[in-house]
C-alpha cells in the first residue's frame, strides 16, 4: 500500500505546481510527512525502496547499467530530486509500461 501512496503522491506532485513547488527543496523527512498530511503515507523506507527498484528496472529494460552513469539522471541537472522524480522518472517508467499512466 506505502508504494502505491508513494507513486500517487508523486502523481500528485507532479499535477499540482503548487504542491511541487513548496516541497522542491525540503528534506525527504519533510516531502514525507507532507505526503501523510496529504492522507498518501508512505516511509523514507518505502520511498528508498520503491524508488531505487524502480530505477533498476528501468535501467535494465533500457539496457543501461545502474550506476553513477546511469543516462537518465542527467537530466535530473539544474533541478531539485523530486522535480526529477515527477517531471523525468514517473513519465519515463510510464512509457516504459513499468507503471500505469494516471
């Protein structure tokens, strides 16, 4: 259920500039506990887990290999983490049919 809350949370992030913008800078804690008041909880835990497996697994169907030079967090550059992650991660999975669109 937490990686659900997770992936909708970033769904969520993503459709609400406002929501984005207020949490683009704070620390996971914060992004965390602004997801429970959100009614979406989730863990530092889950969110570690659920994103990184994510990553690996679009890595590997990219045929990219997992590391400090994995391509698509280049563009992660000049952006904060969860910008990253709504704007770049969550459309590249989408696309790559890891996760069903919104």
């Amino acid at each position: 259920m937490s990686g659900t809350n997770l992936i909708a949370f970033l769904r969520l992030a993503g459709s609400r500039p406002d929501v984005l913008e207020s949490l683009r800078a704070k620390s996971k804690a914060e992004v965390v506990a602004a997801a429970a008041e959100h009614g979406l909880p989730f863990t530092e835990a889950d969110f570690n887990g659920v994103v990184w497996e994510l990553e690996e697994r679009l890595a590997d169907l990219r045929g990219d290999t997992f590391d400090s030079t994995f391509p698509l967090w280049r563009t992660m550059w000049g952006q904060h983490y969860l910008e990253f992650l709504v704007g770049d991660l969550l459309p590249a999975l989408e696309r790559a049919r890891l996760l069903e669109p919104s």
